[in-house]
C-alpha cells in the first residue's frame, strides 16, 4: 500500500472517535457553508450532550442547516456558546428566542470577513478545526472545494485538524489544498450537498439590475453576492465578452458567465485565464462545473478580499447590497431596527479594492424601499453601525437611478441620493436635510 494510503488508513475513524477530544470549554472552528460536516458536527453535538460538556466555544461565518440541526439547536445553547461572525437566519432565531427568555446565546463577533484566518490563527487558540473536504488524490492532498475561506489557514493554527471526507464535495484547484500528514483525524461521508433555490427578481429588483448592467464594460472583472439581484445582473451581461471574475463569493450567476463564454479571465492581471473565489454556494450543476477545473483558483480569503490584491486587476466592478444608506452616503448592511441581521461580510474589503483598481468601480445597489414600500432605504441617520464609510462610497443605485458620491459635498450628496429615492419619501427626506442644515 502506498504511504498516503497508509496514512490515510490510520487516521480514519469512526466521528465519535474523531471528535472525542473535544472537552469543556474548547474553541472549535467548523467550516463555514458548503464545508460544514454533518457527520461530525452531529457527533460533537452527541459528545457535548453525553460528556455535559459546558462551554464549547463554536467559531464560524454563516451557518448552515446542517448546523441548525446538530450544534446549534436552541437547547444546545449554554453547552455551546456560538462565535458567530456572519449571522443568518438560525442565529437571528436563537437570538430570538434566547431574549424571550431573558438569555443571551450567541456572541457575534465583527470582523472583516478578510481578517478571519488572522483571527482564528493569532488571536484564538483552537482546539480543533472541522471541516469537509474533497477525496484524497494519488498525491496523498485533499482539496477544501466549495469552501477555502478561512479554513485553509484554521487548518494550520489548529491543535486538531478533523476533516470530513465527501465524494460530493468538488476538487478545486488553487491554494485549497491540504496534505494527509497535516490531518490528525479524518471520517468518510458520502451526502449531497446543500444548494440555494434561486428567488426571481421583483419588478424593482429587475430595474435596478438593468441600471448596473449597462455600467459593466467588456473586460470587466467582477465580483458579486448571492440573490436575486445579483443573479438579474449577470443575465443581462452574457452578450458581453472577455469579462472576469475575482469574488469572495462564487455564485450560479457568474457561472452562467462561464458557461455562455462572456467570461474568458485573459484581460485580468492576477490569475489570468482563471475565475478567483474563497467559496462556493449554488447548485449541483456549479459544483459539476468547478470540479476538477484548471479554470478555477480557490484562495483563501485574506487574499481573495485583500483590497491590494483586487485593486491589480483593471476594471473591477464590485457589485454589493445594503440595508439602508444615510444622506451623506454612509452604508449600513448588517443592522436591520437596531439589531444585527448579518454583519460586514467582505463588502467594505470589495469597495475599496474597485475603487483603487484602474477604471474601476463599485456599486452599492438595494431597492429604494422595504415592508411594500413603507420603509424607505435611503434615511437621514443610519439605525446601525457603519458598514461602508461615506468617505468610500462610489456609486449607489436605485430602481430610481444610478448617483456618483465621489468628489460630491454633503449638498450635492443629500440632493443625489434623495433624486433615487423613492417618490413617496422625498418630501420627508428633504425636510430632514434642510433640519440638519444639509441643504
């Protein structure tokens, strides 16, 4: 038997055995969407509950359902305290219910998605990593897949590496590979991916994607989130050619790209020829598609996110949402009526990183109202934190148009915004400005 395979034998087992190095007061790390393990997050949470385990400390970025279902049910809570970077709808959830009953029960910790790997590597000392992984190939490495990110680098500052080993799970070229010999224990579970039913877009949702496509010239190098909007978007850009893709996240949007041949990488300066992401989340059709494809890089995200590194590429078009925008330009997109919804992701990462790149630009886009157009998004004062400072903000669209904020005074900038907002909400707005001496 060769000795990859050897090793391999050795360090496989059962999950509870995998995991049963995991005590009281612990800092586990579990990969994030797509690289959540079932098998053994179902085994931790079996540990925690048999062992009374108390104050496992559990850090991630968006959660999954699978872990919805094992380590973060509600009665998990106290047992495990969640480190949640990116909160999602089970958080919202726990947290929802937790206040109910007069308990806090997930900690969020704000932090740029782009430092992540420092964090979970410098300033906390993890116990173990888990995280699924592609199959082992003849050179004894397994690929991270849909899910390099963060765990790529928690892999190595980890005491325990604990992979979960899934046949569904693509191979993915790149910096996303991690050596049999740097594993400490390893499982084989063979499940079907998760996948994100696609949502259409809304009226307003298909105006404002019309607006941004017509901004993105041939040759452009893109980045995008997930949804509707952003999906709208690449529809309308596949008569477009030589566009590239660098992004956090790869979406089944900018795959439809790849497939119409309107996205070819030749123009871009960092990994020609190849579409750049730290993760994917789609369908199974994406996950055929990057499997095993010298057309795809995956890196880790304090490279992908780095703004030096987008900025090299010429003509970047970073496309990202928020919930709200105040009069002079500044972005909240992780606080929706004073609570935390999400959190900062890689956005303000992207926005900086366009707008230092060659002919770049970045768009913040969102619908010009919320609650059936009851709330306005455009608003005198933010309700939350800062997501994206004024003083970054390049262009905002609307259903209602595109405005330029760059070299605008507060004046110009309050006039701008209030000319996208929607028309059941200028009177109000602009009597909010002449109160605040804008205009």
């Amino acid at each position: 038997m060769p000795p990859n395979q050897e090793l391999y034998q050795q360090k496989l087992c059962t999950p509870a055995q995998a995991v049963q190095s995991i005590g009281s007061s612990s800092d586990i790390a579990m990969g994030m969407a797509l690289g959540e393990p079932p098998a053994l997050l179902s085994a931790l949470a079996e540990q925690i509950t048999s062992r009374e385990l108390e104050a496992v400390r559990l850090w991630y970025f968006h959660s999954m359902p699978v872990a919805a279902e094992t380590v973060l049910r509600y009665e998990m809570m106290g047992r495990v305290i969640p480190h949640c970077m990116f909160l999602g709808r089970t958080e919202r959830e726990l947290v929802a219910r937790g206040e109910a009953d007069g308990r806090k029960v997930v900690n969020f910790v704000p932090v740029a998605f782009s430092d992540a790997p420092r964090l979970l590597s410098r300033h906390v000392e993890l116990d173990a990593l888990l995280t699924t992984v592609s199959p082992m190939d003849r050179h004894g490495y397994f690929s991270f897949g849909a899910g390099n990110d963060y765990a790529s680098t928690a892999a190595r500052s980890a005491r325990h590496t604990v992979l979960e080993v899934n046949p569904q799970m693509p191979r993915v070229f790149g910096d996303s590979m991690i050596h049999i010999s740097e594993v400490d224990a390893l499982v084989e579970n063979d499940v079907p991916l998760a996948e994100m039913p696609a949502r259409d877009a809304s009226p307003d949702e298909q105006a404002v994607s019309e607006i941004i496509a017509d901004m993105v010239a041939d040759g452009s190098c893109l980045q995008m989130g997930i949804g509707a909007l952003p999906l709208a978007v690449c529809s309308k850009l596949t008569r477009h050619v030589d566009l590239g893709i660098h992004t956090e996240l790869l979406s089944p949007g900018l795959v439809d790209l790849i497939d119409c041949g309107a996205v070819s990488n030749r123009r871009k300066t960092t990994h020609p020829g190849r579409t750049v992401f730290t993760f994917a989340l789609g369908n199974r059709r994406m996950y055929d598609l990057i499997d095993d494809n010298p057309g795809m890089s995956s890196q880790p995200v304090n490279v992908v996110n780095d703004p030096r590194h987008i900025a090299k590429n010429r003509n970047v078009v970073s496309i990202n949402a928020t919930l709200e925008i105040d009069l002079f330009g500044a972005c909240n997109s992780e606080s929706l009526r004073g609570r935390e919804y999400s959190g900062s992701g890689g956005q303000l990462d992207f926005v900086r990183g366009a707008r230092a790149s060659k002919g770049g630009r970045s768009i913040i886009a969102c619908c010009s109202t919320a609650k059936d157009g009851t709330i306005s998004r455009i608003v005198p004062e933010l309700t939350g934190p800062v997501t994206t400072p004024r003083n970054d903000v390049d262009t905002v669209v609307t259903e209602y148009g595109a405005v330029e904020l760059i070299g605008l005074s507060g004046r110009r900038r309050a006039e701008a915004l209030i000319s996208i907002a929607h028309p059941d909400h200028r009177s109000e707005l602009r009597a909010a400005a002449k109160n605040r001496f804008m205009i």
